[in-house]
C-alpha cells in the first residue's frame, strides 16, 4: 500500500532568505523567478516587465562617466515594474547603452514585456553590486523592503547598464 505523499512544507520567507536568492544570480530576473518558484507564486513562475513612466527624466550623477560613454555614445533608461504571477516584486531603473546592444536587442527593450536581464542575457554580462539599502531609497515605493544598486559589466570590461532595483514587501508575504 502507498504511503500518502507529505504535503510540501514552504517556510516563512526571510529577507535573509530573499537577498541570498539574489546574490546567487547576475540576473535579478533569474533571481526573482527562482524565488516566484520557491514561494509557489505562479505556475510557471514568469517575470514580466511593465513599462512606467519615470517618476524622474534626471539619471543618477555621473551617469556618462559610470557607463564610460565613448565618442557618440549615449544612453537610455527603461523603467519598469517586474511581476510574477500579478504580483509586483520590484520597481527597477536600467540605464544602459545602446550601442553595445543589437537592433534586435534594443527593439525588444522597446517593445516588449520581457525584462532586460532576459532580453541582454547573450550578451553574458555579470553583475557587480554597487550598494544594498535596507528599505526604500530615492523614488522607490513606499513598500521597498530592499534597495540595490549594481552595474552590468560586458565580458569585455565595459558597463552594460547601471541598475537601481526596489524591491517590495510583496517578496516577504
């Protein structure tokens, strides 16, 4: 005779537990459908994208020197709230560089709901974490439980994008 199955047991989520998920990935895309996956959030756990307006045209100081724009270079700003399932995990800012990217790269970060760490990942960046605020910083929602600022680096060295990431309370329900 079978034994019933032992219901799965899902522990109540950490912050602790949460940035672990995060520092596994160069992703925060990958990072949050892991972590829509563990908490059972949505099947399949999909990040998407939504598009907002900025609630600011002003980039962070120093953006030209932080992305190391070279002769004619500039860059651009994609504002987004990523959600798995219906339910809003982070508020991100992604300045990037368009002329490191392809035409098919830079038309999906136009046109698509497909978030940038998906859209950019050929391009095998790696993530390097600039700073961790406990809580919300400038511009971020209200129910910000972490704050973070990181770069996206090409394999050549060069910066890909500067990322600031809101994440919200709703990681911890």
């Amino acid at each position: 005779m079978a034994t019933p199955a032992t219901p799965a047991v899902i522990s109540p989520p950490t912050l602790e537990a949460f940035e672990a998920v995060l520092r596994r990935h160069d992703s925060a895309t990958l990072a949050l459908e892991e972590w829509c996956a563990q908490r059972g959030m949505a099947d399949p756990a999909r990040i998407t994208a939504q598009t907002l307006s900025a609630t600011s045209d002003d980039p962070p100081a120093k953006m030209p020197e932080r992305l190391a724009l070279g002769e004619g270079e500039t860059f651009a700003m994609r504002n987004v709230r990523l959600s798995c399932g219906g339910t809003v995990l982070s508020v991100a800012w992604n300045w990037y560089v368009p002329a490191r990217l392809t035409p098919e790269i830079n038309e999906a970060l136009r046109s698509t709901d497909v978030p940038f760490g998906k859209v950019v990942a050929a391009l095998n960046f790696r993530r390097r974490s600039l700073s961790r605020v406990a809580g919300p910083a400038e511009n971020c929602p209200a129910d910000t439980i972490s704050t973070h600022q990181a770069m996206l680096m090409l394999p050549d060295g060069r910066p890909l994008a500067y990322l600031v990431e809101c994440y919200t309370a709703a990681n911890l329900r």
